[in-house]
C-alpha cells in the first residue's frame, strides 16, 4: 500500500513503457516527492492508439448490450475490490485525503455501472407512417464512434469513469488522455478493464504533451465524438476543433457556484453543510461553493459560524487520518490563491481566516475566508479553483438573484430556505445546469452532469450522458 504503480501507457490491449518520446516525472503534491516517470506519448504512440480505437469500435459495436455490461461490471467490481489500491494512488498524487479518495472511487464505479445497466435500455420507437406502402418507421441509436476523452487531474478517478462508463456502454471505442498530474489513477481503472476482458483497441489511454495530443486526437478523422473536462479557454479551443471536423462534442467548463441562504433557516446547520461543501477536496472541485449571498438579517451569525468551522479544519497530508483538507495540486495553485486574495483585500475586502500559504514542504494553502469584497475583484469574477469562500449580505431575493446570474458562468448553483414558494421561484430562475435546493449534492450516477452558457456543453452521466454517446437513426420502409 505505500507503493505508487509503475506507470505505463495503454495502446490496443498492451501495456507500453517505453515511447519514442521519453518520459516526465509525476510528484506527491503533500511534499514534493517524486513518486515515478510517466512515459510520453509520440506520434507513433497516438497513432497507434487510433488505428486500435479504429479496429476496437468495428469489433465493440457488434457486441450485444448484454455482453458489454457483463464485462463492464465485472470492472466495476475489480475497481470496488482494489478500492485501497487505487485510493492510495489518488492520495499520492493528487492529494485529496484518503477517506475521500476511497468515496471517489466507490461513487465512480457505481456512476460505471448505472451507465452500463442503462446501455441495455437504449430503446427507439416506431413512428405510424402517413402512406399504406410504407411498411414502418424506426427510430434506432447506434454508437457514435471512437471517443477521444480528456479528464483533469482533481477528480482523477470520477471524472474518467463518466466519461467510460458513457462511451463503453453505447458501444465506442475510446482513447482517454487523464491528466498528467494524475495518471496513475486512471491508469488503475484502464488495468481493471483489461483484467475484465475488455477486446483490444475498445479502451486506449496516453498522456503526454497536452496540446499535442488533443490537436492530434480532435484533428484525427477516426475520432468521431470528444468529451473535454477542464478550462472554459481550452474547452472552447477544443469546440472548434471538433466544429471544423463536424465531431460530437461534449464539455463541461468549471464553474463559480452561488450559494443563497434565506433568513428562514437553521443558520448553524447551513454554515456546517458549507464549510463541507466548500473545502471538499481544498475547493478544487467544478461545483464548489464560492460565492455565498446570505441575508442580510442573517448575515453575521453566518460569518461566525462559517469562519469558527473553517478555522478548525485541519490542513495535512491526505494520507493522515486527521486530516480535512490537503494540499492543491502544485505550486501554480498556490500563487494563484495568493493573488486572488491579495487582489481582493487591495481593493477594499477583509480577510476573516487563511489567506497566506502554509510554509513548509508542500502544496498547503490554508481555508480562507473574504468578505465585503467589491464586485470587481478578480475572486468575484473568474474561479478560484481552490479553498477560497466569498461572504456577502443581500437584502431582497431579486438582489441575491442578480448577483447569483451576473456571471457568464453556469454550472451548479445552491439555495436554502423552508419556503415553498421561495424554493420554486430558485429552482425556476438560477441559471445554472445544476441547482441543490437545501443541499450540496447535486451529482449522482443517475442524474445529468453539465453547465449552462460558458459552463459548457451537454451532460455526462445520467442517462443524458449516456445517450450522448449515440447518433439517431431513421429507418423508413417500404412495401
């Protein structure tokens, strides 16, 4: 258990170690470490991985629904029993403590096999024609083609399996780039659907050079659809890519999640459930909550519940037990929530807890806390991506609204309050892909995963990320 894997690439059903373009260090972000070399992917590597994703959907897409979730739950199953493992590998290289590393991968593998029982469910319907020679009218899905899919490092295990789960139970193939930070977790489900006996060229997995890829892959004319999980500048890059080859695309963007709390609630309750969501992972999550907008008739007892829990979160390495929070990801994390925190209190905010980098061996940032922060610093605008929360009173619910939608940005969104209409009128009127009325947990397997405006494009999970795995088919006929 204190190993880290071996890291190898994957490319039509063989492991590969060795690559034409040498090879690049992965680190513990807890401390600095180096934990191993991550073989890059060349030119004859990615093309490699094309002609076998190629060769793997002509044979993937044959197989019945039926055999494709047997093999996909029997990797779900070696994924739930090598659980430890692969937790491990998240908590060394990503740095997430391990309790929720070991959540990550249970969640991921049931997000796998919901897709996989919903695959067996992919119904079309027959249409009544208008003329008596026409004998009927059938609207089928098939699969859309090899997928090429690209996953960031703060959920290394999650995010893979949405985008696998979807792909592999509509019956593409699938090269997958995770993040390089992270490779070893999503190496680790790649293994689990090789010992399940997943055919060659059905799943193939690189890393390397990042923008040499992806433009390898979205350029590529066996890549028939792309799934981009990262920034809004690089996920809109990849959309004209995949609009100059008239490819699927599916993105999902970041966000800078609202969070309304009404005067009508248990403050204390709400200010615990926050400080949760808020820290969960140090902040790196998409659907984090950022910008709090509490009543103004609350506001103060919201501060000083808020601030009294965060400050009592302890910041370690996600291998202690004792830990709440981790390290980011790098030190370009690190300086970035420097910045965004010194933007902040030069333009007039205060600073109630965190807000200096924890010195020592690491990546610690520490849980902060603004408040009274002017609509124009750059935390009020563009996402922090790490354990940074933003408090502010409103006054009336058209206010709290206002500020909630200002942004071009619409991922997830949270609201709280015992009222009935209150609740509707929030469900109705955030604009945001997911809304949590009176709680955080907006992500199941079962339910849609996107953003609105430069939130992204489309879903993943859910029967929505299912289908858009799919093309629709006609088939019209006659006597």
């Amino acid at each position: 258990m204190d190993s880290y894997p071996r890291l190898r690439l994957y490319i039509d059903g063989e492991w590969v170690d060795k690559t034409s373009s040498g090879s690049m260090g992965v680190e513990n972000p807890a401390d600095g470490s180096d934990l191993g070399q991550l073989p890059v992917a060349g030119t004859a590597e990615i093309d490699a991985a094309l002609e076998a994703a190629e060769r793997g959907y002509r044979l993937w897409r044959t197989r019945s629904a039926i055999d494709r979730f047997q093999i996909i739950t029997q990797a779900t199953r070696l994924l739930r029993e090598r659980a430890p493992q692969v937790a491990h590998a998240i908590t060394l290289e990503q740095g997430k403590p391990l309790a929720e590393a070991l959540r990550e991968v249970i969640l991921s593998a049931d997000i796998v096999d919901f897709l996989a029982e919903e695959g067996k469910r992919l119904y079309g319907r027959t249409i009544p024609p208008r003329q008596p020679n026409i004998l009927s009218q059938t609207v089928i899905r098939q699969p859309v083609g090899p997928v090429a899919a690209f996953t960031p490092w703060n959920f290394p295990v999650n995010l893979p399996c949405r985008k696998l789960g979807g792909a592999l139970a509509a019956g593409c193939s699938v090269i997958i780039k995770p993040a390089e930070e992270t490779p070893a977790s999503c190496m680790l489900i790649v293994e689990a659907f090789h010992d399940a006996g997943l055919p060659p060229g059905v799943l193939n997995m690189v890393c390397g050079e990042p923008s040499k890829i992806s433009s390898a892959l979205m350029t590529a004319k066996q890549i028939r659809k792309a799934s981009f999980t990262g920034s809004i500048a690089v996920g809109k890059m990849l959309g004209k890519l995949a609009a100059d080859g008239v490819k699927r695309y599916t993105a999902e963007l970041g966000g800078h999640a609202p969070v309304i709390v009404c005067a009508d609630v248990d403050i204390e309750v709400v200010a615990k459930l926050s400080v949760t969501a808020k820290f969960r992972n140090a902040g790196q999550v998409c659907a984090s909550p950022i910008r709090f907008l509490i009543h103004e008739s609350k506001y103060a007892e919201f501060r000083d519940h808020f601030v009294a829990q965060t400050k009592a979160l302890k910041v370690g390495s996600g291998l202690d037990k004792s830990s709440h929070m981790g390290p980011l990801i790098h030190g370009r994390r690190v300086r970035e929530m420097q910045s965004f925190v010194d933007d902040a209190l030069a333009l007039g905010g205060k600073l109630r807890c965190g807000g200096e980098a924890i010195p020592g061996k690491g990546y610690f940032y520490p849980p902060t806390v603004l408040e009274d922060v002017p609509p124009d610093a750059r935390v009020q605008r563009i996402e922090p991506f790490g354990p940074i929360a933003v408090l502010q009173p409103f006054s009336t619910l058209d206010e709290a609204l206002a500020q909630a939608n200002g942004l071009s940005i619409g991922l997830s969104a949270y609201a709280f309050t015992h009222d009935l209409a209150t609740a509707h009128r929030l469900s109705e009127e955030l604009e945001a892909g997911m809304v949590g009325i009176n709680h955080f947990g907006v992500s199941q397997p079962e339910t849609p995963f996107g953003g609105w405006k430069d939130s992204g494009v489309g879903q993943e999970s859910g029967m929505e990320g299912l289908l858009s795995y799919t093309e629709v088919k006609l088939v019209s006929m006659a006597a």
